[in-house]
C-alpha cells in the first residue's frame, strides 16, 4: 500500500477558516509587542512596591539609625549594608553617593535622593561615634525598660504588639532587666531590633524594697507571675499553719519552680534560705 503524505495537507473549509484567523491573530501579537514594548522604569517601578517609603523627610545617611530607615523604606538587609560600611569608616560626601549603596536599587535611590541631606561633621567623632553604634540623632522621648506599659513601646519604639507583649512577659518572669543589653535575651527579638530601638530606650536601677512574705496579700503574690490561683491560697495556708514562717527553699522545691521563676521570687520577696 502505497503512503499519500499529500493527504495531510488537505484542509476543509472550516479548517482553512481556524487557520487564517490563527493566523492573524499571532501577527497582532508580534505586532503590538513591537509598538508598545515594556517601558524598564515601569518594570522597576513595580519591583520596589516592598520599599516604598512609608513617610518622606529630610535625612542624613551618614546619621541615619534603623527606625528612620524602616520608615524610609530601607530593608533590613540595605540598613546592615549601611551599618557595616559605616563601622569600616565609610561616609557619604554627597547626596549622589547614595546611588553607591549596595543593594539599593537605581528607583529607590532617585525616589530618595531629594531628601537627602549631608551635614558637615568631623571626621574622628564620626568615626568614633560609628564605632560605639550610635547611630542617628536619639529620640528625645525614651522609654524606661522596667517601668513602661505596652502602649509606651508600641508608640515610642515601634515594635509591633506580639514582640512587646514577649518584652513585659519575660520582665515580669525575671522581676526586671538588669541593663539594656538584657533585651538580647527576649525571644523574637532580633539584633535588628534592638539596632532600631536602642536609641528609645534607659534603664534605671530599681530602688523598690523586697515585699515581706509575712504580709503579702493574695494580689502581691499573683502579681510576682509564677503562681497560679490554687498555687497562692496553698502558700498562704502554708504560711498560717507555719505561723508566718517560710524559706526560700522550700518554696522552690515545694512549687517546682524553674530557675528563673526561683530569682524572681528571691529579688522580689525576702524569703531567706
């Protein structure tokens, strides 16, 4: 039997129809593709959405701290750029430099170019003041690590709410920071974010006496954080049946309380070993 390879090319009139509009279909497209090609600005324009400043103001990249920058737009990896060619003693001599930075793009850079603006300092202090970290001019308003509520933190110095909420918690469980590097020690705070908070905040050394577990009422003791309810009416039956005597000790063992539960109930009460 003999192959007719010609009968594959014969078409009914319908087909012929399908294959002409096909046809002329993939010519506009080529066409139009011609005519009105992606304008690279507007590609740039949509792939720094993420960086879009939140508030416009007049800066300077040589004093500006995480806050501002988060503001600004400036991610966290651009503002650890900053940090670490400042620390090395880099500083920018003019606004064009800002086209310089490492990992900013050309949109961002032009979007913030007119707010920048370099002051004049000196040298050896600005060295000096990048080496020590203080960066940017610090909040005249500041927070006192041991004695602020969560609306205080959350204004002052922006963090959000779940990460304030862990900052009280592990304050309350240790009966309070004993610096301000102790806020290292939060979970969920990263050194980005005690980076951009470190200007907002003081400490100040807690002169409060001990309470005196003799006449601690049922609120006092709830309000150390490591009893529960049932926990404190046991402790205060204990302490009538002992005639006001406890020890630190037994409290510990008789509880099973945690090691820093235990610090919390030694710095904040005079119970004795």
């Amino acid at each position: 039997m003999q192959f007719d390879w010609k009968s594959y090319f014969i078409f009914t009139s319908k087909e012929q129809k399908g294959i002409v509009v096909l046809g002329c279909i993939l010519s506009l497209s080529l066409l139009l593709h011609y005519l009105l090609p992606t304008k690279s600005v507007e590609v740039d324009r949509f792939s720094n959405t993420k960086n879009k400043p939140k508030v416009l103001f007049y800066f300077d990249p040589n004093l500006l701290d995480s806050l501002q920058g988060f503001q600004l737009g400036f991610s966290r990896k651009q503002m650890t750029t900053l940090y670490h060619y400042r620390e090395k003693g880099g500083r920018f001599q003019k606004k064009e430099d800002l086209l310089k930075w490492y990992g900013l793009s050309e949109y961002q850079a032009n979007t913030l170019l007119p707010w920048v603006r370099i002051k004049a300092i000196d040298s050896t202090n600005y060295n000096k003041q990048n080496k020590n970290r203080n960066w940017g001019k610090y909040a005249t308003e500041k927070i006192d690590i041991n004695n602020s509520n969560a609306s205080q933190w959350i204004q002052i110095t922006g963090l959000p709410a779940y990460k304030v909420k862990r900052i009280l918690t592990y304050q309350k469980w240790t009966g309070g920071f004993t610096n301000i590097q102790g806020l290292k020690k939060v979970y969920g705070i990263t050194a980005f974010d005690f980076e951009m908070i470190y200007p907002y905040l003081k400490y100040q050394p807690k002169t409060s006496k001990k309470m005196a577990y003799q006449t601690m009422r049922f609120e006092d003791w709830m309000a150390l954080g490591i009893f529960d309810e049932r926990a404190v009416w046991r402790i205060l039956k204990l302490r009538k049946v002992q005639q006001g005597r406890l020890a630190w000790s037994e409290m510990v063992i008789q509880f099973d309380l945690t090691e820093s539960e235990a610090m919390v109930l030694k710095q904040r009460t005079n119970l004795n070993n």
